[in-house]
C-alpha cells in the first residue's frame, strides 16, 4: 500500500525537510514499514519504533508540540541557565 499508493504522492514533494509521523498502530509500526519510511525520509520519522520516539499514548501530542519543544529547549538550553530566574528570562525573551 505505501509503494502502491503513498509514494507516488510524494515523488514531486521536496522531503528533506518533511518529518513523517505515525501514530502507534501496530500495522504502522512493523519494522518492514519503518525501513520503508526511513529509506524516504532518513532519521525523520516520529514513530514507536523509529528513528524519533513518539512517546506512548500521547493523544494529545501533536506534530506542532513535538517540533516546537524541541525547538524552545535548543534555543534555551544552549546556554544552561543556572537559576529558575535565568530560566524564566531566557523563556520570555524568545
């Protein structure tokens, strides 16, 4: 089904920047599927099994949280801060 039907779609889309997200049904987490989905899009698959961990019975998780999280802690963390204060800064300032 994905060579079939999900590949053709994606032939003319630009995927070096595109992450593919899964949700946890066990058909979509077969390893056979993951090897498939990671010759397509490299070490950017959100999967139980993949390369990125979506963490387990996260309904509420959606790509936005997952991506912006991520992207928040790089940008304060780059430089730990020492006190909740420091922290509290670095948040309000990005």
């Amino acid at each position: 089904m994905i060579i079939d039907y999900f590949w053709p779609e994606l032939e003319y889309m630009d995927l070096d920047s595109m992450w593919f997200q899964l949700d946890g049904a066990t058909n979509h987490t077969a390893h056979v599927t993951i090897d498939l989905l990671k010759n397509k899009f490299d070490e950017r698959v959100i999967s139980r099994n993949g390369p990125v961990d979506r963490p387990p019975r996260s309904c509420d998780l959606t790509p936005l949280d997952f991506f912006l999280w991520g992207y928040v802690k790089s940008l304060v963390y780059a430089n730990k801060p020492m006190t909740l204060e420091e922290l509290k800064a670095k948040l309000n300032a990005k």
